[in-house]
C-alpha cells in the first residue's frame, strides 16, 4: 500500500446531557429525521437549492451519514430528548480538517422542542467531547445573517463570534454572507 493514505473517520460517539443524548442516527429515526427537515422555519435556513426538494429522512441516517464518514468529512447525530426518548433535532459535523483538527457542527430541531435551549445544549456537549476525548482544537458555526435563532443557539452554547463571511454561503438557493462562530480549546478554562 505504497503512497495511499488512509482516510480519517469521524469517531463515534454518544454524548449525554441532563436533558438530551446525542448519538448516530439508528433506522427508527428516519420518520421525525424526515419531519425536522420538513419543517417550513427549518427549510427556510437550509443550505440547498429551492428545486432540490425535500431531504429523506432514510437516506439522511443511512446513505448520507455513511457517505459523510467514509469520506473522513464528518457524521450525523440524533439529537434525543430524554424524558420521553424521542428524536427532536440533528446535529451533524462537515468540513473537517483532521490536520487543523478542527469540524464544523450544524443542527436542526423540531418545531416542538425550538425555544428551550436542547439545542444549544447538544451543541456545546458535543463540541467538548470532540475537544476533550478526540483531540480537536476548534469547533466553527456558520450562521446566515437574520437567523436569529442560530445566533442565539451559538451565543447560549459558548460560541464566540468571530466575523462576517462574505458570500460564502447559500441559503435555499441564494448567496449569503455567513457569520463565523467558534469554540476552541482555551474556551474550555
């Protein structure tokens, strides 16, 4: 195996808050995975084409997050509140750089569970263990200008913000700037 290198896979791993759990997606989560990307406040921040439809929620816990592992990028999370086991949000990590060690973590939630703080909780819990346990030294978020609860997730989890990207984003089919937001290392002291 002279001259191949071998790809870098996201870890796997399960993170328990007070209030959540976030863990890989398992084949029983594609039905509210399919609902939280169905969601019209959800669809209205997601990065994709007006045309492109709606995401799967089979092919988002299977196919997808595979691909996003095998290929070293990062993976994709329930996010699953404890009181009654139910998935109400996605978290999933892309854009890894394994030589900067550092990911990028973005998130969704369910109508129902928005304004209670479970995603910025699940956020930050995975943004320590990454920093903790594997050894990664930053943490982005990338937050397009007027998504307000975005913003809040990224400011209540710890995040600091760091500036505007110009352009360097789309949001259903349309440029955007995209505010950075970062958590690192010292962030833990």
């Amino acid at each position: 195996m002279i001259g191949q290198v071998a790809v870098r896979r996201f870890p796997e791993l399960t993170v328990s808050t007070p209030r959540t759990e976030v863990r890989r997606h398992l084949a029983p989560d594609t039905e509210a995975v399919s609902a939280i990307f169905a969601d019209r406040l959800t669809q209205r921040w997601l990065p994709l084409a007006e045309e492109s439809g709606q995401i799967d929620g089979a092919a988002w816990c299977a196919d997808l997050a595979r691909q996003r592992r095998d290929s070293g990028d990062g993976d994709h999370f329930a996010v699953v509140r404890r009181e009654d086991a139910r998935v109400v949000g996605c978290l999933w990590t892309k854009r890894t750089d394994w030589g900067s060690r550092l990911t990028e973590v973005s998130y969704a939630m369910a109508s129902e569970a928005r304004g209670f703080g479970l995603a910025a909780e699940a956020v930050i819990a995975l943004a320590i263990v990454l920093i903790m346990e594997h050894d990664f030294q930053r943490i982005e978020l990338r937050v397009a200008p007027g998504n307000v609860a975005s913003r809040r997730v990224a400011e209540k989890a710890g995040f600091t913000y760091e500036g505007l990207l110009r352009n360097a984003g789309y949001v259903r089919g349309n440029r955007v700037d995209l505010e950075l937001w970062s958590f690192v290392t010292a962030d833990l002291h």
